[in-house]
C-alpha cells in the first residue's frame, strides 16, 4: 500500500520576498490606508501593514495573497510586477501626450451681474473697452490651434462673454475654417450667467454645436443672494435660460456648476433638490476659490475646509441615496477622483494632474493679448500679481509660451511625487498639484502642504470615498458605476 507524505511535505514554501514601493496613512479608527506605485488602495490593521513591511508573510496566508494583489510585495527576481506598474503608470500620464487640449478666450471682463464671490474682478456692463478686439480673437486661435492635439476646445469666458457676443459669432466659424484647414477637431463652450440669452443667441449655438456652461447656486433666495443683479431676478432667468437651452440645445449639451458659500452650508440637500427637479445629469459640489472678489469681499474667509467638508459628505450621501432609490445622478468631482482611484484611464479635469495642467493643460488668452498659465492666473493678474502670465499673444507661438522659462519652473514645482508631504502621501497618485492656490495662499507655488486647505479637502474627499467604498455596498456599486 502507497504511503501519504507528511502533511508538512505539502505547506507552501517559503520564498524570498521584496517590498515594492508603497505610502500610508493612519485613519482616525486606528487603521491605516495603504497605496502602492499606482495608488491601488486597501485599508489594514497596524499588524497587517507591520507584517507586509517586515515581509513576514507566510505563503498561501490571505495577507500574503492580499499583499501580491495588491503590487506591495513581489518575489525576489520578479519582473512582471515592475512590469505591469510600469506599464499602468505609463498609462495613468497618457495625459501629457495631449498637450493643452483646453484654450479659454475672454472674450470681455463685463459683466451685468455684481456676485460677491465672482473671482475674476468683473467689470460694469458699460464699459467696452474690456472686450477682445478682433485681431486679439484671431491671434489667439491660431495659437490655439498650433498645439499638437488633433482634440481641441475652445471656451468663450468672461464677465458675461454674451456681452461681447457679436465676436463670437464671427470667430467661431473663422476657428472652424482654421480648424478644417489644418485637420483639428472642434468643442466648443460658452460659459454664460444665462441672463442675456435669447433665440439669435440659441440658434447660432444649436447651428455652430456650441455647449452652455452656467452657474446655478441653488434655490431662489440663495442663487439670488450669491448671485445679484439688477431686478433681483438672476435666478429666474438662469432658471429659464437652462430650459430653453435643453430644449434647443438638448439636456446633454446644458451644464452648471455652483458655489457653496458661507450662505450654502447647511442646505446641500435644497441645492442637490434644484438641480434634480431642472433635470441636470449631475452637479459639482465646489468650494469658493481665493480670487478676485472673493477674496476682497472676504467670503472666502467665512468657512474653512472642516466646515466645507461637512458640508461635502452630507451632500454626497444624500445623492447616494438618490441613486440607490433608481435614479443615476453623479457628483461630478467624486466621480473624477474615483476614476483616478479606480482605473488608469487618463482624465481631462486639469487640477487632478501632476505636473500640474497649468499650460500643458489649459492656456487662457484674456481680453487685452495677455496669456496666462490657467484661468486662477489671471484671476490673481486682476488682483495685481503676474505671477503666471505667460506673455502676450502679439509675436507669441503656442511653444513659445509653453517652453517660457516662467511655465517650465511652475511645473517643475508643481510635481506631487517629489514634493515635501506629497511624495509620502497616500493619496499622491489620485492627487493633483495647484500652485496657484498655494501661491495666493501661502506666496509659494509649492506650498506647505499641513497648512494647506486645498490638501486638507483632497485628502478628505478621498477618505471618504475609500471609506464609502469598502463600508456599504450599495453606495460602494453606485461610485463604481459612476466612475465606470
């Protein structure tokens, strides 16, 4: 009769193991969020990470299988996990073979509203000599259209660029001619109040397939008090403008964003309400930003990141409620983080990038030739500093303002891998870097990151959602959907 081999003979064996690079970080239950190279994120007890850091693993442990899955751990010797992060990391920065796909024109600096919170140093309607000139339009085309993406947007911004409409309508089909020409593909956006909108304005838009971007800050009384104009009605025509436009335009071609002020907090729910019963396909959960008027008005002072970030998860869970009820109805900023977190498939949204997506990203041609690095740039230009103008666009081509000595030193800061506090953060592969932020903030484009309100949100969001993610289920399918 055969005999058996001891049950020792059949234990798997113990191998040499390495570590591959990884961060973490403590919650405040105790536990600890782990990333490797690529940000894969798992969440473990201190005796679980104490054993993957000193490689006491025993083969065939879950811990062990976890650790492998995972990229923290590798065999000695082993190739396909440097492989395979190489290769996904590869993938995550795909996003720097599509050099600054994003071209705003300001088109005027005037505007009929008064926002106390508007961040780039309105002008009164009267005043036309803050309109861009044709020759200016035209400049600034050409240069957007000698970047190297075939994919390229241009925004139509302001004040109120429908003050200045009569040059849209002759640039956008110069644009297109161009375009045509030189074998790019077109989006085009105009980021409006809504208030001037009427059907010239409508059917140019349904005829050149432009899309509208508009603000809308909640219900009546608080749009209305964030957002004044002469008439006290901004709300109602915002409200009016958005339909006609989804019925024009069709309902995907219509966005919004909001503001969340000091006025805001507490009525997340109200807000989220106004925009599921405008049938908005998602909403922007977004804080105040320290520019232009917000900061001379000093509401941007009037909350802190702790405050906004309450404000954030009530938000959220109520819309996670919304889509467990049936209806799909994304957070658009979660929705971005978790396609970071998630996959590694390159995104568009410009502060989610390290280097950051100043120039490389975005460039943005104000009213008067100036270019600057990002549309916050010139918002602190209005404020008097020229920290991040890039030139003007008389003489300027598109790789003159992009390899300037100013733009390569901002984005030479701006990496989060090699940062003081970022390079060890957990969330590093999912974060992105805003120089201007820390700039006007903290003077330096770096900035100190503990001090940091913009770093305290990210890391918050991000928590949150890694929580959400392996605490409930249900919400746990609706991020995974929406980040799908």
């Amino acid at each position: 009769m055969a005999r058996f081999q001891p049950a020792s003979s059949y234990q798997p064996v113990a191998e040499e193991l390495a570590l591959l690079p990884l961060r973490f970080e403590r919650t405040r239950e105790g536990r600890f969020i782990v990333s490797n190279l690529v940000g894969d994120l798992v969440t473990l007890s201190e005796q679980q990470l104490r054993q993957i850091v000193d490689l006491d693993l025993a083969p065939g442990s879950d811990l062990y299988a976890l650790a492998a899955e995972k990229l923290l751990v590798m065999k000695n010797g082993s190739q396909a996990p440097l492989q395979l992060l190489a290769m996904r990391l590869r993938s995550r920065m795909a996003f720097l073979q599509h050099p600054t796909q994003l071209h705003i024109l300001v088109v005027t600096l005037r505007c009929e509203h008064s926002c106390p919170y508007c961040q780039v140093s309105r002008r009164s309607a009267d005043r036309d000599r803050y309109d861009m000139p044709w020759e200016t339009a035209v400049r600034a085309v050409e240069v957007a259209l000698s970047t190297p993406s075939k994919y390229i947007k241009l925004e139509f911004q302001g004040g109120e660029p429908l003050l200045n409409f009569e040059l849209i309508e002759r640039i956008v089909p110069h644009a297109k001619k161009r375009a045509n020409i030189l074998g790019k593909e077109l989006q085009f956006v105009i980021t409006t109040n809504l208030a001037l909108l009427d059907e010239h304005v409508l059917s140019f838009c349904q005829t050149e397939d432009i899309q509208i971007s508009t603000s809308l800050d909640g219900p009546e009384d608080l749009h209305n008090r964030n957002r004044p104009r002469p008439g006290g009605n901004s709300h109602q025509l915002a409200i009016a403008g958005i339909r006609r436009a989804q019925t024009v335009l069709g309902k995907h071609r219509v966005g919004a964003l909001m503001t969340t002020t000091e006025q805001s907090l507490g009525r997340v729910e109200e807000i989220v309400d106004e925009y599921i019963r405008l049938e908005m396909d998602g909403i922007f959960l977004r804080p105040l930003s320290p520019y232009g008027f917000a900061v001379k008005t000093k509401q941007f002072f009037r909350y802190d990141a702790d405050k906004w970030l309450r404000f954030y998860e009530q938000g959220l869970r109520y819309i996670l409620k919304i889509n467990r009820e049936g209806r799909y109805f994304p957070e658009f900023y979660a929705a971005l983080v978790l396609r970071r977190m998630l996959t590694d498939r390159r995104i568009g949204y410009v502060d989610l990038r390290s280097p950051a997506g100043i120039g490389l990203g975005a460039l943005v041609y104000n009213y008067d030739g100036k270019v600057f690095a990002s549309d916050e740039g010139r918002m602190l230009a209005e404020m008097g500093d020229y920290s991040f103008e890039l030139g003007t666009l008389e003489g300027a081509t598109y790789a003159s303002l992009v390899l300037s000595d100013k733009l390569i030193d901002l984005v030479s800061a701006s990496l989060t891998q090699c940062a003081p506090q970022c390079s060890t953060c957990v969330f590093e592969p999912h974060c992105g870097a805003d120089p201007v932020y820390h700039h006007a903030t903290q003077g330096d484009p770096v900035g100190i990151k503990p001090l940091s309100e913009f770093c305290a949100r990210q890391k918050g969001i991000m928590t949150l959602l890694t929580r959400l993610l392996e605490e409930s289920p249900e919400d746990a399918a609706v991020l995974r959907r929406w980040a799908a």
